[in-house]
C-alpha cells in the first residue's frame, strides 16, 4: 500500500496546519509519510498544495499519481484533477465547483458555521479522510490536542467527529508501532547544529533558508544560542567568524543570493583559517529566480565561490536524515582543518517532512582540536607537515594573543610580501585540502555492483532516484545508482570502480548544465552518456526518474 | 612577551598622525590596567587598519568595511575581551557604512576608534565620506561632487549612547577619550581626526590645530540637542571630547543566559541535551 494526497487551495486557507495534522495522524498510525509543499511567494492568494505520500515502505519521493485530492477551491480542482487515480477520489466542501459530479461533496462549511467557527473547516475534512483511511479516532483527537490550546481544541474535536461521520473506510491502514520522527531537512540541519554545539548562528531571512534561523531563534534561550538578524548576509559570514575566532561554534546560511553576498567572507575564511559552517539552501536563480522553489544550481558557485584559492569542504545533503548527521560533522571538520564547511540543501529538502528513525545523539563526538597549554609567542600560522596549525583561544592563555589577518601573513600572522612566506602560505592551507580527501565520504550505492547502467545524482534527488532505481532493479535492470554527498573534494574511488564496466552513465540533476557532469568529467575524466536534468522549479517526482531513465537505457 | 604591550615597526609615512593614535591607545590600555591577551583589535583595511599589527594584543584584521561584524561576534562569544575596533573614514563609513549604522543599534559593548583623515590613505588620495565637498583629490582632480558624511550626527541621530571626538595631536587628551570609551558599557564612537601627510593637503596637522578645541568644563554631555550642535560645529572651529554620554541597555545584557552565565565560549557542549528537541517530532 502506497498512497498519496494533495491537500491545495490559496495562500491563507490553512492548508499548512490541515497537511501537519494529517501527516502525523498517519505517522501515529506506524506509517511512513514523505510531504513535500509547493507554495507561491505571495502571502494571500495563488496556488498552494502540499502532496503527501505515506506507506508501508520506506518512501523518499513523491508520485505523479494521487488517490486522494481534497480541494480547498475550484483552481485546485482544474490544476490536480488529472493527477487523481481512477480508483482514487476529490473531495470539496459542497460549495466548491458546484457543478462537477466528479467530485464528492461534503458539508464542510455548513458544520463550520453550525459550530460557529469557520477555520474549522478544514478540520471537519481532516476527519472525513482519516476516516477514509480508517485512522482511529483517538489517534487524531491526541494530535489535535497537542497542536491547539484548549478551547480551540475543544471545537476542532467536535469538527472531527462531525468528519469522521462524512467518508467512509475505504482502505483502512493496519494500525503499527510508530518509533519514528516526522521532520523537515531546516529542522534536521537546525537540529543537527545544535546538538554540535553551535553557539553562534546568525542571519538574514531568504527563502527558503529561513526555517533554519527560525528553528535555532526558537531554541536559543535554551541553549545558551546567540542568534542574530543581521543587517545583511555580508554581516553574517563576517560575524560568524568573529564568533569563532573567539572560540564558539559558528554557523550562517541563505540561499543563493545571500551566498553571493557572503562570497568575499568566505575568501577571508580562507586565509585567516578560521572554521565556520554556513548552508545554502538552494532556490532557482538567477538573481531572485523562483523564490519558493527548487533546484540544484548552485552547485558549481559554491566549489569556487571566492577570490584566490583555498581549500574549502561542500557536503550536499541527501535527506533529513543525512542532513542532521552531516551538519554535525561539518563542524568537527571545519574545526579540524580551520577551514569553512559549505553544506548545501534546496527547497525541496528543505521544506519536505519525511519519517526517520530518531536521531542517535548518543554517539555524537565533539572534537575541537583546540590547545591550552601554549605558552610565549604563539604562531596562528605555523607552518607544519599537515599544513594545520595549532589552534588556541584568545584571551585564555595569560601572555599569549593570537593574530588572524586577511593579508597575506607569516607565521604570526603579521602582514608580509615576502615571496617566499606567500609560497609557503599558499602551499601550507593547500595542504590540509590534500588531507581533507582522505576524509571525503564515497557516494551512497544504490543497487548492482557491476551495473551496465549508472545513474550519477546528488544532494536532495536521492529520494526520487532510489526509488526508480530499485523499481528497475525489480525489473531485472542491471542499474546502479551513486549519490553524491561529500562533492568537495570530489570522491572518485566508487565512481571509477563502477563506471568500469558500466556502458551508460546517466547523469540525474535539477540543474540545465548538467553541473555534477562537468565536475565528473574534471575530475574522474568520465563523461555521461545521458543527462536527464530538470530545471523548472519543481521537484522531480519518482516516477518521472524513472521514466526518464527508462528511456535511455 | 606579551604581558607588556610591545610595538612593531610600522609602515606608516613618517608624520602620520597614526603613530599618535597607537601612543595614545596604548597608554589608554596600560593606564587601565587591561592586559594584551584581554585585548582585541579588530579592522578592516586601510592605513589605520594595520593597528593591531603594531601592537602586540590579539588581532582580528579581516576585510574592508567590514571590522564591526567580527568585533560583534567576538564580543557576543567572549563577553571578558576587550573589544576595540580601529579603522579608518573610507572603512567605516564607506565600505562599512550599513555595518556602523546598525552596529550602533545594537549598543554592544565595543569601542570604536575611527581614523579619520578625511581620505583614503592607503589607496592613494582618492575621497572618503568625509573628504569636504569641492576638494580635489588624485581621483576627484575638479572636486568632491558629493556632500561629506557626518559621523557624529549620524552616531547620534541612530542613538548612539557615546558619542566623542578626539584629534591625534593631543595625546593626552586622546589617551583620555580612550579610557572613557573602553570602560563606557556599550558602543562608543571616537572619531580621531588625524593629518595624511601624503594625501590629504587640506585638512594638515596645522589645519586641524588651528580649529580644535576643547569641550568647556561646563559643558553638559548628557544633553543631546547640545551635543547635536556641536556634532554640526565643524569649520573655523571644531570641537573636541566627549559629547554625549549617557547610559543604555548594552545588547549582552539583553541575553540573560549571558548577562547572568558564563562567557558563551566557556559553555560545555553536550550533544545528549539536545535530544529532547526530538520530541515535537515524534
Ligand atoms: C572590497 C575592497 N574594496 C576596496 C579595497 C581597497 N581599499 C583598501 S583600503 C581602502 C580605503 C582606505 O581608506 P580608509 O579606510 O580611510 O583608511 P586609511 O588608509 O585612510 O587609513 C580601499 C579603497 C579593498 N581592500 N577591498
Ligand atoms: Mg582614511
């Protein structure tokens, strides 16, 4: 069993409060949910939906097809209906699109005002598609409780009952055991910040980047957070980096556009070695683009963003998951290595719910690498085998200061234009980016381990092609799949392995200039036989990757 | 080292009024008693922002413009250094222009000494913000086109809660303006007029000692509107001291966990604290 619902109508229709309480109903109810929301940069009006799938099986993506649309107004009726099953069903308060005896109608309004509260209309639907789905009653009333306070409670409970009277079961979920999470890839990075410690988070509001300032704002109090809204993304990277050269863990994100701004700190970072994290949560550019959508078309800026070079680490995340566990080691290797850790999700990550097993915390190791017992004149640059210097606290050490410098330096870090220190500069930071690959994490391998067929994607597509690549392995495909997360330094070792007997390599990005391509082709020398990119603001769905890739194979 | 402020040779003009400023910075610092390790000097670039090279404290020297963020990151994680920002006219009111004026609305406890002389010293003679409308200048040959900025109106207007001005010629005085604004708990603005005894043949040593001026005795710096007038006063006559001064709410103390915890930086992490956040997931 696999089923998936759009729940769509304008900006300010509640459809954010209806899709939280559905998606953890269904969660209560043992199953998996993945939801991903298209949403207009408008606040009143246009179009918005959220799709939820929930099944069984582990799901990562969404489908083409729905069974389910419940249609807050009559444009989501024209924009979804040929999406709906032909087993599947529409459903509308009965004074929407009237005339269609396509759709079911129910008394959504008409219980609303007889309960007299109108916002509760959404609820009393709420009730009807749980029913439908044979969701207990109980379950939904608990998650009603938990989201409202009291009085609101109250009516919403009756709402749902008077629901619950309306639909039918028709395909009732086998009630499981949930031990799972229902959370977002901003929750998962925010979440994964703060368990590293972060102390430090600053920055300015960009869609679709802003969950995370908001998640760790909400949490700041009470985990000793500072948490800044700066006055611009210049400001932020520059402040994060105050902020750790005085010792706390550091962090800032935007998207696109406030990375641009960010560029000139994120060379600073470069030649003070001074750790940070920053993520980009990806939207379509140029320039504003499509603010409250995705693609992955950053990727090529944020391997070379900045004057001069340094070595830099970009980890794309692939799920929520990974994006909890990642940002956690993007600290310990930034402060590793005194260099900046780029990580970089999109909106469809960013803003898609999915369940994950909870998150070990247990096994989280913090390492600093940070010296105390220093004494005298302390070198911020000394020049050693590893190229990484010794790192220690201003201000804790009596009689020892510490000097950072975005000039060229020695090793004090006192301006120099000595050429030969400048060599010696150059060679000492680049040799920690000759370390920091033996750190890089191979790609995940999804399927044959010598495939005719290799599928090459990274970051937040890992969903929508796992799923295709497990179908067609189900078909007998010989097919293989690797997702890229760790992308700089590249990792070539499973790429070169695979592609060895592979007569096809297909390259799977929301990007239109096949960006991990050319970066294959740079670095491993491979080029792709396919390309099967999507750029139009929209997520792939899981059935689109696999069409596309069964109809190049 | 380090437990006295040492000096390295600088590579500044001979006569420029910078060498005043770091005599002046330092006898500020020792005469408080404050240690070069409970020091941070931080700048952007420019002549001026090579300060904490010459001195021997910690020193965060980054980018153009751009010193007042790292100085408020730093201060915001260390609550026990002393944060001082030392940059010149161009750095701080051009480049970083958008840095300082919110920068004072936070009132974090920094004090900001501004180099001002009237140019941009170190990529030869070009205008600044506060170059005066008409001069000529190796860029500007027939003449400043725009209106000079005023530091300390601005300061004041955006709620600056010290607001002083001080000239690199008068050391003593200078080493007093110092004091005062790194013991003043929040921001506080020194604007240091100084000769460029390359660049700028206006505004020279003698230029600035003909016009300044202390502050009288009697002269009321808790007073805004008086303060204002003397932020305006700046031709045949500019005064110099503090002009305002009264006290604010610094940003630290608007966080409690600070305000009444530990210095951010001496915060145990503990990643198991954080997984009862896990709970409104679930
Ligand atoms: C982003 C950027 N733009 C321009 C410069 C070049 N630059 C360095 S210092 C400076 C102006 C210096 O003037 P000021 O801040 O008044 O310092 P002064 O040398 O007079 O002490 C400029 C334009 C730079 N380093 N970085
Ligand atoms: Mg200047």
């Amino acid at each position: 069993m696999d089923y998936s619902l759009i729940v769509g109508g304008e900006a300010g229709q509640g459809m954010d409060t209806f899709a939280s309480l559905f998606e953890k109903a269904i969660k209560r109810c043992g199953y998996n949910v993945y939801a991903y929301s298209d949403y207009m940069s408008r606040i009143r009006g246009g179009h918005n939906f959220f799709n939820i799938r929930f099944s069984k099986d582990n799901i990562l993506a969404i489908k083409d097809r729905i069974d389910i649309l419940f249609a807050l107004n009559e444009e989501s009726v024209g924009i979804h209906k040929e999406k709906v099953k032909e087993t599947g069903i529409i459903i509308a308060d009965e004074k929407v699109a009237k005339e269609d005896n396509s759709i079911t109608h129910l008394k959504l309004s008409e219980i609303a005002s007889s309960l007299k509260n109108k916002r509760v209309e959404n609820t009393v639907g709420l009730g009807a598609i749980l029913n439908y789905f044979g969701v207990p009653i109980h379950i939904a009333s608990q998650v009603i409780r938990e989201e409202f306070k009291e009085e609101i409670a109250e009516v919403n409970l009756r709402a749902l009952e008077e629901g619950y009277k309306l639909l039918d079961t028709r395909y009732p979920l086998q009630i499981r055991e949930d031990d799972k999470i229902l959370i977002n890839g901003n929750e998962a990075v925010a979440l994964g910040a703060i368990a590293a410690g972060c102390k430090f988070y600053c920055g300015y509001p960009m869609t679709p980047s802003t969950g995370v300032l908001n998640y760790i704002a909400r949490y700041a109090n009470e985990f000793n957070i500072v948490v800044d809204q700066v006055e611009d993304e210049v400001a932020a990277l520059n402040m994060a980096l105050g902020a750790s050269y005085a010792g706390v863990r550091a962090m800032t994100g935007s998207s696109g556009g406030g990375f641009a701004l960010m560029v000139e700190a994120l060379s600073l970072a470069g030649i003070i070695e001074v750790p940070v994290v920053l993520i980009n949560v990806q939207r379509p550019g140029p320039a504003t683009g499509f603010p409250t959508r995705t693609e992955q078309a950053d990727l090529r800026f944020m391997i070379h963003a900045g004057h001069g070079e340094f070595p830099r680490m970009v980890i794309a995340l692939r799920d929520t998951e990974d994006a909890f566990y990642q940002t956690v080691r993007a600290f310990n290797i930034a402060e590793k290595y005194h260099i900046p850790v780029l990580l970089m999700s999109d909106q469809h990550l960013a803003d898609g719910v999915t369940t994950k097993k909870p998150f070990n915390f247990k096994d989280i190791k913090i390492e600093r690498h940070i010296e105390s017992n220093i004494k005298g004149e302390f070198k911020t640059y000394e020049l050693t085998e590893s190229g990484i210097s010794p790192r220690i606290i201003p201000g804790k050490i009596e009689g020892t200061t510490v000097l950072v410098d975005s000039d060229e330096h020695d090793e004090y870090g006192h301006i120099t234009e000595s050429a030969e220190i400048r060599t010696k500069m150059v060679d000492k930071r680049l040799r920690k980016f000759e370390l920091l690959k033996e750190e890089v994490q191979e790609p995940w391998h999804i399927g044959d381990q010598e495939p005719e067929n290799l599928v090459v994607c990274w970051g937040s597509t890992y969903g929508a092609v796992k799923e295709a690549v497990e179908k067609l392995l189900n078909e007998g495909v010989s097919i293989a799949a690797l997702v890229f997360g760790d992308i700089w330094p590249f990792p070539t070792n499973k790429l070169l392995n695979l592609s060895r007997k592979a007569k096809k390599i297909i390259d799977v990005e929301q990007n239109a200039m096949a960006q991990l391509d050319s970066l294959i082709r740079e670095v491993a020398l491979l080029k792709s036989d396919h390309k099967i990119l999507k750029y139009d603001g929209r997520p792939f769905t899981t059935d689109e990757v696999y069409r596309r890739i069964k109809e190049v194979i | 080292m380090a437990d006295r402020y040492e000096l390295h040779e600088p590579s500044w003009c001979p006569g420029c009024g910078n060498y005043m400023i770091r005599t002046a910075l330092k006898m500020a610092l020792e005469e408080l008693n404050i240690k070069p390790h409970e020091v941070v000097i931080v700048s952007g670039i420019g002549q001026a922002a090579k300060m904490p090279h010459y001195i021997s404290v910690n020193g965060f020297n980054g980018l153009h413009g751009r010193a007042i963020p790292p100085a408020i990151g730093i201060k915001m994680a260390n609550k026990d250094l002393h944060v001082i920002v030392e940059s010149g006219d161009g750095d701080t009111y051009g480049e970083g222009g958008n840095h300082f004026i919110h920068g004072i609305r936070r009132n974090i406890d920094i004090a900001h000494f501004v180099h001002n002389n009237q140019i941009y010293g170190l990529t030869k003679g070009q205008a600044s913000p506060t170059t005066a409308m008409g001069q000529i200048t190796t860029l500007q040959f027939d003449g400043v086109k725009v209106e000079p900025l005023n530091p300390l109106a601005l300061a004041l207007t955006m709620g600056a809660g010290f607001v002083a001005r001080g000239f690199s010629g008068d050391i003593p005085h200078l080493v007093g303006l110092m004091k005062e604004a790194i013991k003043y708990k929040g921001y506080a603005l020194v604007d240091i007029l100084q000769p460029c005894v390359v660049w700028n043949r206006v505004n020279t040593f003698s230029w600035y000692k003909n016009r300044v001026y202390h502050l009288p005795e009697s002269y009321d710096y808790t007073n805004k509107e008086e303060a204002m007038k003397k932020a305006l006063e700046f031709g045949d006559r500019i005064p110099i001291g503090i002009l305002y001064k009264v006290e604010k709410e610094t940003y630290l103390d608007r966080f409690d966990f600070i305000k009444e915890g530990p210095p951010l930086v001496d915060v145990e992490l503990n990643p198991l604290d954080a997984e009862r956040l896990m709970e409104e997931f679930r």
